[in-house]
C-alpha cells in the first residue's frame, strides 16, 4: 500500500513540473506577443494618420483655383507695389537694369495698362503721337523755331501722363476697379451685360481673390474674413442657380474661373486661416 501510492505521487510530481514549466514559458512569450502587437498596432496608427493627412492635403488642393487665361489676366496688387517699390529704389540709386526694375521672383510690372477703359491704342495715340504731331505742324508752318529742348520737353511730358493713368501707379481699389471691368468684359453675353449669373460670379471670385491676398498678410483682419466668407456663400447661390438655369453654362462657367464642383456644392466653413 504504502509502495502503491509513493509511486503514484512520483507520477504526478512530473506532471506538476511541467505545468510549472510551460505556465512561465507562456508568460514570456505573451510579454513578446504584447510588444509585436504593439509595433504592428503603432504600423496601423501611423498608416491610419498618413492616409488622412493625404485626404485632408488631396481636399484643400481640390478647393484651390486652377490656373485659367481669365485668372492670369487679373493684376495683383501686391505684386504691383513691390514692384513700383524696386523700381523707385533703381531709379534713386541709378542703377536702371533690368533686374532692378521691378521683375524680381516673377511679378511683373503691367505695360500698357491703364485707368477706366482707355486702350493701349488710345493711349499711344495720345501720348506719342499728338505730341509728334504737334511739333511737326508748327515746325510746317514756322510758328516758332523747334529746338532739341523742346522736343526733349514733350517727350517728359508724355511720360508723365503715362504715369498718371497708369494703373501700377494706382491704390489697390484702382486695380480692384480694373479686375472688375476685366470679369464684366470677359463673361458679358451681351454688350453692357452686368447681370448674368457667369458675370455676377466672375465678379465676386475678383473680390475673393482680392481678400484672401489681403488676408494672408493680414491674418488679424477679422472683419474682412467675414465679409470673405460671405463673398463666397454669395458665389455659390449665383453658380448653383446656373445650374438650374442652364448645366453646360455650369460647367462652362467653372472651367473659365477655376472653380470645381466641390468649392460650389460643398461645405463652406468660416476659414481660421486664408492659406
């Protein structure tokens, strides 16, 4: 008896070990379990957190302008003062290069343009050939006597009253002006046409691509971000009757101002920051 149950304690001793055994085996591995399935869960985080950044990157890409010959044709004003600024600072220091005069990091001062709707033609009507004409026509018939001075002197005064009219010598409501009178003559349907949905929204992406310039210098400006916003419901009201109205002159529409779908038909949000 006693010979029976020492052999069957020595039986089960063996067994006893073996749990032991295999209980701090699986202990260590769940501890290296743990640690791979926290590598592959921070994997997961980071592709999670890559991928909506790339959406977020792909939406704020979707809402910007594209390049369009309409919006190309628009000044900035920006550009015009910075500009007029290096050009002014050429000429004080007397060193008229090219480089110096204002077309610095791609801004280019705008040659024959001008206030209200004077043409480059009219304007070289007036200010190179009358003065010509002048002096050849008392020089014919011998009013006076014509000297280099005098021509010298017409000649100044020509390019002053190109200065003058000229729109990059202008404030920002000038070349707002101009913009405006560009939108109304590109997109009228009609002569005089001030109107029609194409031109009304022709008009207020102007006056947004005005303020957001405006607001990216200016990020404190919050009045202004206001109104920008409301510019921007103001748009997508015309453009969705446009659509209503006619769906190829929709479409027609936005490709000629740069716009997409999403910038009309989705959400308008009040921006924090105009980028």
């Amino acid at each position: 008896m006693f010979k029976s149950s020492t052999r069957l304690i020595s039986s089960i001793a063996p067994s006893f070990s073996n749990i032991y055994s295999s209980s701090s085996r699986s202990f260590n591995t769940s501890q290296i379990v743990f640690a791979k399935k926290s590598k592959k869960g921070a994997e997961i985080n980071k592709a999670r957190l890559e991928k909506i950044q790339k959406e977020k990157e792909t939406a704020e890409q979707l809402k910007k302008l594209k390049d369009t010959p309409f919006l190309n044709s628009l000044l900035k004003a920006n550009e015009i003062f910075k500009s007029t600024v290096n050009s002014s600072y050429a000429d004080s220091t007397a060193m008229r290069t090219s480089q110096n005069l204002g077309e610095s990091e791609g801004s280019k001062v705008p040659e024959n343009v001008f206030l209200g709707n004077i043409t480059s033609e009219e304007a070289d009507l007036v200010l190179n050939n009358a003065p010509e004409a002048s002096i050849e026509f008392t020089m014919r018939n011998k009013v006076s006597l014509i000297d280099s001075k005098q021509k010298n002197l017409a000649k100044t005064q020509s390019e002053i009253a190109r200065k003058v009219i000229s729109v990059s010598n202008q404030n920002a409501k000038a070349v707002l002006d101009h913009n405006v009178q560009l939108a109304i003559k590109h997109f009228a349907r009609t002569e005089g046409d001030t109107a029609s949905p194409e031109v009304q929204a022709a008009v207020f992406t102007v006056r947004i691509i005005q303020l957001a310039d405006h607001l990216r210098h200016n990020n404190k400006d919050h009045s202004n971000r206001r109104i920008y916003t409301q510019f921007l419901h103001k748009r997508s009201k015309i453009l969705r009757y446009l659509k209503r109205e006619s769906l190829d002159r929709y479409f027609i529409c936005l490709k000629e101002l740069g716009l997409t779908q999403e910038m009309v038909e989705g959400q308008i949000l009040f921006p924090k920051r105009v980028d």
